[in-house]
C-alpha cells in the first residue's frame, strides 16, 4: 500500500535538498536530559560507556543504547531526541546561526534502532537544513515530532505533530543533502494520518495502514514512561530561555560573520568540554518566531489556536484562468462571478492546523461553504458483480475537503464558526486536506463492507489545480471512476486532468488496498502514476480521496457515491 503525497517538494516545502558546506564546529550542540540501561558515547578513538544527565554532545559523536537502555537529549536550539533500546545515532552536522537562519544545517544519521525527533528552534526556522538519514530513506520535516524505526532494510516512521517527506537514496536523494529529497518515490505522511505509517523498502516509498505495516515505530519499540516528561522538561527549559542555541559566554570560537553557533573548547580525543562557568549550557533568544514544539506561532488569528487554515467550497468561479489562482472549479472559469450554483453544504470540522511554517495537533472547531458541481461523463468502469450497499436508508454526507490556507483567495472560503459540527481532518495531500464526520478521537471506525463482489462509485464532488511555480492554476476533472473489488481488498480508479497549465490532458490512474479495518484507501506504486490516500465511510456507500502526481503538479480531492 503505497501513498505519494507529495507536490509539497514546491508546495509545503517549497525547497529542493541541497548540499551545503558544513562549517567548523567544534562546541556541545546539547545535553543528556535522562538516561537508564546500558548507553554509550564514540568520538573518534575516544569512548565513554555510562551516558549520564548533564554530560554533553558533539557533533561527529556516536551515540548509542543496548537493550533497556534509554537516552533523552536536549539540543542547542531547544529540539529533543529519544533514543530508544538497541539505538545507534550520529550527529553528523549540528550548526545554528541565530543571526542567519537560513544557514542553520542539521543532519542526524540513526544507524539503527528506535529515535523520536521533535524539531527545535533551528529546524522550524529553515526546514531546508535538517535531515534524518536512515541506512534507507531520508527524512525532511515541516515543524515536527515523529519516530523511526530502521534496520539495514526497513525504516518505518510514523508522525504525532506536522509532517515529514521520507524517500528512499536514488541519484535524485543523496545521502549527503538536507532537506526533503523531491520526486515521485517520496511520500508525505502528516499528523493526519494517525492510523498511517511512511515505509521505505527495497528502495520504494509507501504510506501504509499501521495494521497492515511490517513495523510500527512506537510498538516494536516503545517510549520510555519519563519520555514525555523529559520532552516536556525540555520545552519548558527552551520557553524560559528562548531556545534558539546554546550560547556560552566564554566561549571565542563559534563567531563567523556575526553569526551565533554553539560552540565551547574540547579536549582533543576525548570529547570532554571544558567551560569557564563549568555550568549547563543557556540559551539566547533571537527568534520569536522559532517554534519548539510548544504549539503554533500563528501570523493571522482565525483559529482557536492562532493557527491559519481555510476550509473551502468544492468549486468557484474566478476571472481568469490562466492567472495563478487558489480555488479550481470543476466547470470552466469565466469572466462573470455569479452566484454559488448547485448544492450548498455545510463543512465543519475539528482539526489540526498550525502557520506557514508547519502544524501541530491543535484542535479546532471550523465550517465553510461548500459549493457543488457534478461533473460530465461519470460512467464508471464495466464489474462483474455489484453487492448491496449495506446502508438502508441514504446516508448523509461523509468527507468534506478543504484547502491549506496558503491556497484561499477569497471571502467565499472565509471560516465561519459552528460549535455544533464536529468533523475532523484523516489525510492530505499538498493543497487539499480530506475531512470526515466518523472519525472519533483521531481513528477512523471500523466500517461494515461487503464481504464479496465489485462496487461501483460515482464522483459527486471534485476539484483539481496545478502547481506552477509555487501558485496553484485552475484545472477540470473529467471521466472520473472508481471501483472497489471486496474479494480483493483493492480498488482502482482513474480521472483526466485539463488545465492551461498543462500541454494536454493528463489521464491519471491509481489503484491499491482497502484496509477492512479502518475503510482507508492507499495506491499501490505498481499500477499507479498518481497517489491516492482517502477511505470509505462506515457502511461502504461513500467514498473521499485526495490524489497527486507530482511528475505534473496535480493534485485534487474527490467524494464519491455507491451507485445503487
């Protein structure tokens, strides 16, 4: 099962990986928060067994743990690191210019094992610059806490704030860059996806249902209980002295071009610092906007939270269709603007947002208008059989999307308040996100699906755009079809795109697996050349998914009906 995600390389991310000159770094870029068991410290030739709080760490250090053992870091910019049993990590480049953001480059290579990030200071402000490496799969973030698991074939990751882009190493990801490494075997996996993890194996990328994975980070290796104390220790210490590097007052190395970096002396080949307050490193503030993991630093108020994000209608109409747009409409866009035509629906929804520069698990009340347009020739494809949808009685509306606020245009998807709805966010893609009203407390239910023969699904709603140097251009959905084999477990589908931003209609097609657990739809690689993630509803009579090919820079959303 496999979902590429992943337009975000100009979209979300809005960067390429790149390879930068590492600087001169000699100073502690953190500290040893707790630890228990069995850890380990290897710089060069020197080695020191019995890991301790308060002991600090360098770049170009190897840390590790055996079984039961447990390691908590907290870092420079305010970022903390778990390491969890039989864990091997290095910090490979760990630099944070306070005065220059952009020249921020972190690297950390986990050779194996267990390891939960959350991003500091240096990592929110220039996402561009960090990198995780695995011996498979590299991992570029969007403001975030997640956990890998890898061995020397498997890394699996699953995500509890913001997002990350794992690929796999190919000529296009090199080992060395930072940054999310762009293309069509990366895939995005978000907060969102709860139930999801992103895989790599044999040099493929894939999103996967957690009850179908081959490992789950946080189950073949759980935190330890002091974890989340340790991480919250970590965020109140980096609130209180503003997080964004460790700055030692003593400390003559470290400057270049009026830059701040951690820095401190180090006696050669033991890896032992020597400081004139002898004390725990403290942090400068330069940043009000660096966000540690403590929720989001919101810019426009329009969410309980401070967060920005616009839940819109499924079509519109704008002026002209070759202008960068944010709102695609399924019909034509003309000159005039005229009333919202078709049916209009409420969207409201409880769901995680966060700025620009990346989002957390807020909880939010939001409702938008949603307008709908059938589209044209829906036949769908020929099935042998074709089971009774289960419900008896029509169902009402099931999956509402929206767009990230970034992509908003106009009043028409301005939030509107309602504390009644209740609907919440299961999977996105770079400028939609997918909503849901049977999701309770982050996990989709159970559904009730035919245990044998092919339905067939009509598409009610739809939109599709284009990515085009970072703006989004209008484009039209036709032929759409979508068929579910229950004998199987799979489903296939397939649409064509039109859009003055591409030179002729694009077709695109996907199929891949249908968790019977959860109802979530992932495509597969093979047979696919666009991603799909999105589900059925609680009796199988509805379908929603969100779809990408980021080949072209397509990417829309989707809802569907069982034909009867």
């Amino acid at each position: 099962m496999k979902v590429v995600q992943l337009i975000l390389l100009a979209v979300l991310f809005m960067f390429e990986p790149q390879v930068m000159a590492q600087p001169s770094q000699t100073g502690a870029v953190g500290e040893v928060v707790f630890s228990i068991g069995r850890t380990q410290a290897r710089m060069g030739t020197a080695e020191t067994v019995g890991i301790k709080p308060g002991d600090q760490v360098f770049v170009n250090q190897t840390l590790s743990t055996s079984q039961g053992g447990h390691l908590h870091l907290r870092m420079s910019d305010g970022a903390f690191l778990s390491l969890r049993p039989d864990s091997v990590v290095t910090i490979t480049q760990y630099w944070v210019d306070v005065a220059v953001p952009s020249n921020n480059q972190i690297r950390l290579d986990v050779h194996k094992g267990s390891v939960r990030s959350v991003t500091g200071a240096a990592g929110q402000a220039n996402k561009a610059g960090f990198r995780l490496n695995t011996p498979v799969a590299a991992i570029g973030i969007r403001g975030t806490d997640f956990t890998v698991f890898t061995d020397n074939q498997l890394s699996s990751v699953s995500v509890r704030e913001g997002g990350v882009v794992v690929s796999p190493f190919t000529s296009a990801c090199s080992r060395t860059a930072l940054g999310a490494c762009a293309g069509v075997q990366s895939v995005m996996l978000s907060a969102y996806n709860q139930q999801m993890v992103a895989e790599v194996v044999q040099q493929h990328a894939s999103i996967i249902a957690k009850d179908e994975a081959q490992v789950v980070p946080d189950t073949i290796n759980p935190a330890h209980p002091a974890e989340d104390k340790s991480l919250s220790n970590v965020q109140e210490s980096s609130q209180n002295t503003g997080g964004d590097a460790v700055v030692k007052p003593s400390d003559t190395a470290g400057k270049s071009n009026g830059s701040t970096v951690v820095s401190s002396t180090t006696t050669k080949g033991t890896g032992a610092t020597e400081s004139a307050s002898g004390g725990v490193p403290t942090s400068a503030s330069t940043s009000k906007e660096a966000a540690v993991n403590t929720g989001s630093v919101a810019k426009t108020v329009t969410t309980t939270n401070g967060s920005t994000f616009t839940l819109m209608s499924s079509a519109s109409t704008n002026s002209n269709s070759d202008a960068a747009v944010s709102v695609a409409p399924l019909t034509p866009i003309t000159a005039d603007v005229g009333p919202k035509a078709s049916v209009t629906s409420e969207l409201a929804s409880r769901i995680i947002a966060e700025n620009e520069t990346g989002y957390t698990l807020k909880q939010i009340d939001t409702i938008a208008n949603a307008t709908v347009t059938p589209p044209t020739n829906t036949t769908p494809p020929a099935v042998d059989v074709k089971p009774t949808v289960p419900a008896a009685t029509p169902e009402a509306q099931v999956f509402y999307w929206g767009r990230w606020n970034t992509y908003a245009e106009n009043a028409e998807q301005a939030i509107l308040r309602d504390q009644v709805k209740n609907k919440q966010i299961f999977t996105n893609n770079s400028v939609h996100v997918l909503a849901t009203t049977q999701k309770t407390q982050g996990v989709m239910p159970s559904p009730v699906l035919p245990a044998t023969g092919n339905m067939e699904f009509v598409m009610d709603k739809g939109e599709a755009v284009v990515m085009v140097a970072e703006k989004v251009r209008a484009a039209e959905i036709s032929n759409p079809k979508l068929a579910i084999n229950f004998d199987t477990s799979r489903f296939n589908t397939s649409l064509d795109v039109n859009s003055t931003a591409l030179t002729d209609t694009a077709h695109l097609n996907a199929e891949g697996t249908l968790s019977r657990s959860s109802g979530l739809l992932a495509s597969s690689v093979v047979g696919s050349n666009m991603n799909v993630s999105g589900a059925l509803s609680s009796t199988g009579s509805q379908a929603g998914y969100v779809f990408e090919q980021p080949a072209t820079g397509i990417s829309g959303a989707t809802s569907w009906q069982a034909q009867p």
